[in-house]
C-alpha cells in the first residue's frame, strides 16, 4: 500500500490533537491536507488513472461506457454484515452491474459532520479501500466536504461509477418479454431487517446480517448462462416489489408472480409479522431479479445457484403481455387467490440506503 497505508492499521490522524472531524478539515487549509494526505490518498492510491489537478486522466474503455451515481445516508453507520462504505461501494458496483458492465471507476465524495470520531471515520474508510479491492474497482477521483454540527448525520455519501458493457450486449426493461421467467437470486429483506433491528435495539433472538454485497460476478455468471439476459435489477429500497413494479411498468407488461415461491428466511419473515411490514418491500443490498427467456432459465437458474451469492436462486414468476388492465404485477398466493402488487405511498424504513 502507498505510503505505509496498513488496513485495520492505527488510525493516522494523531487522536490526541484531532479526535474528531473539525470544520478546519474542510476548510482548505493545513488540516484539511492533512486528512486527504494522511488517511484518504494512501488509502485510494495505485489507480491507473492518471491524476489531474482536480480530476483524473482515464484509459480508454473496451466496451461501451455506462456511468451511475448515488448517495448513501444510512443510519446506523455500522449494522450487522457491513457499514455505510462498504455499502457505497457495493451499492455502485450493483448499479453498473444491472447494466451489464463490469465495473471500473468510482469517484467518491464525503460529506461529513462536524464532530464526527476520527477514528470511526479511519474505520469507514477503511471499509470503502478493502470493499473496492476486493470488487476489483479503483476509485480515481474524490472530494471532501465538513458541515457544521446538526447539518448532517455524522457522514454522507457519494458516488459516481464507470463500466463498460461488452459489445453487442443490452440489458433493459424494454427487452423484457411475453415468456420470460423472472428469477431471484436469494432469500429477501435481510438488509433491512439487520438495519432496522439495530437501529432501534429490538432484541431479535437470531442475529440477522445484511445481505450487502457486489453482485458484478454473480451477474456474469449469469450472463455466460444465459447470454439472452433481457433485464436485471437490484432490489434496493423499496425491495423485491418495487423492482417488479418498476419493470412492468416499464416493459408495458403483466407479470405474475407465486407469492409461495418468492424465499424469504424465517428470521425475516418473524421480523416481519411482528413490525408489521411486507417482506416484498424490505430492501435488500445484495439481491438481484432477472428476466430471462423460458429457453435460458434452467441454465440461468443453475449458474447463479453455483455462486456462492446466488445458492438460494428461485424461479417466482414468468411475464405475460399486458391485458387491458394495462401493465401490472399479479401475486398469485399458495390458497388459489391473487391480490394486486402496489407501491406503498410512503416509506416502510426510513433511510435504510
């Protein structure tokens, strides 16, 4: 690592004189340099990018480019199965991933608050370096900002991604198709439940962690499976059921879907039927529903069920043209009945991602 950068070292900001975040270390001046030098830079450095005075030089691309961008705002900071910087850089590689890119270049910028603990900050950055690394993404450019006490919650972030899609490729709502079998890459709403019952200290017997993960490998698997791939999505707020609505909305198609068959783990599902919530509407921060044609599905369905972030892969629901209802997801249950799936009008969780 450059300049001595050591994960899970000391933090390098002297604790004595700076334990926590100060308004000078926003304000351009010497402790500002200070906290790029000592703890941001090294952690950051080795990108092939090639540095800029307030940018960066990339190579070209083999592919065609895709770029995203989000914000991550999650409270608490630290929940079981990851942190709000391991979860921005998975949240981006995802993004880049449902594109069909393999994913590159993250910019990152920090927004932090006015005391927030230096060494929980070193902790949080530390997190982003080890979840890049192992992502195989490099972040080549940044920028950080401090706010002053009560304008934020302790740290923000954002993020912008770069991939490139391989040549011939596409993946969008608009192929999705009369057919298709929709398929879930695991188990539902793990994120959220982890998040909330952290949050709010309830006691849950079972220890649940946060699915949080990059998704990029399992998706090309699947697309080596089944390279006919029509469409894909991160069940990210608003869960499995926003992600199915927002499709068949965009596809102009009906999808039905076996409630039965969508896998939800007992601890969720008890969590739950407690709170009061619907799973399908639980985010999830390393799930995955793809579309894919009924001749590709078996094979599909396989290779994700051979990743190890895909082992819990099910079939929920096949695609059908939109009748005169219009396009509109179906939930069929295991009693003979279906409902209609709709977006809540408001937030389950709040600021869960």
């Amino acid at each position: 690592m450059a300049d001595g950068f050591s994960p899970g070292g000391a933090c390098p900001i002297p604790l004595s004189d700076y334990p926590r975040v100060s308004l000078a270390h926003g304000g351009g001046g010497r402790l500002m340099q200070q906290l790029i030098r000592r703890m941001l830079a090294p952690a950051f450095a080795g990108s092939v990018a090639e540095a800029q005075h307030d940018g960066a030089r990339l190579p070209p691309l083999i592919g065609t480019p895709v770029m995203t961008t989000d914000s991550y705002v999650i409270r608490p900071r630290f929940f079981p199965g990851g942190d709000i910087g391991s979860l921005a850089v998975q949240g981006t590689v995802n993004d880049l991933a449902m594109c069909g890119a393999q994913p590159l270049y993250l910019t990152l910028g920090l927004i932090l608050e006015e005391g927030l603990p230096m060494d929980e900050l070193w902790r949080i950055v530390q997190s982003i370096h080890g979840a890049a690394t192992a992502a195989g993404v490099q972040i080549v450019s940044g920028d950080t900002k401090v706010v002053e006490q009560g304008q934020a919650d302790g740290i923000y972030i954002n993020t912008a991604g770069m991939g490139a899609v391989p040549e011939g490729l596409r993946v969008h709502p608009d192929r999705v198709a009369p057919g298709d079998r929709i398929l879930v890459s695991g188990d539902i709403g793990r994120h959220g439940i982890a998040v909330l019952s952290q949050r709010e200290q309830l006691g849950f017997e079972t220890t649940l962690a946060s699915d949080c993960a990059a998704l990029h490998t399992l998706v090309q698997a699947l697309l080596t499976a089944a390279p006919d791939t029509h469409c894909l999505r991160d069940c990210t707020r608003g869960g499995l059921g926003a992600a199915l609505i927002e499709i068949g909305e965009a596809a102009a198609m009906e999808l039905h879907v076996e409630e039965g068959g969508v896998p939800v783990s007992p601890p969720v599902s008890a969590a739950c039927e407690l709170l009061g919530l619907e799973p399908l509407f639980v985010a999830c921060e390393g799930r995955l529903v793809a579309f894919v044609p009924e001749v590709q599905a078996e094979a599909a369905l396989a290779a994700l069920r051979a990743h190890p972030l895909g082992e819990g892969a099910t079939a929920i629901g096949h695609v059908a043209p939109p009748t005169a209802h219009g396009a509109r997801v179906v939930m069929h249950s295991p009693y003979g009945t279906s409902r209609l799936l709709d977006l809540p009008s408001g937030e389950q969780l709040p600021r869960i991602c």
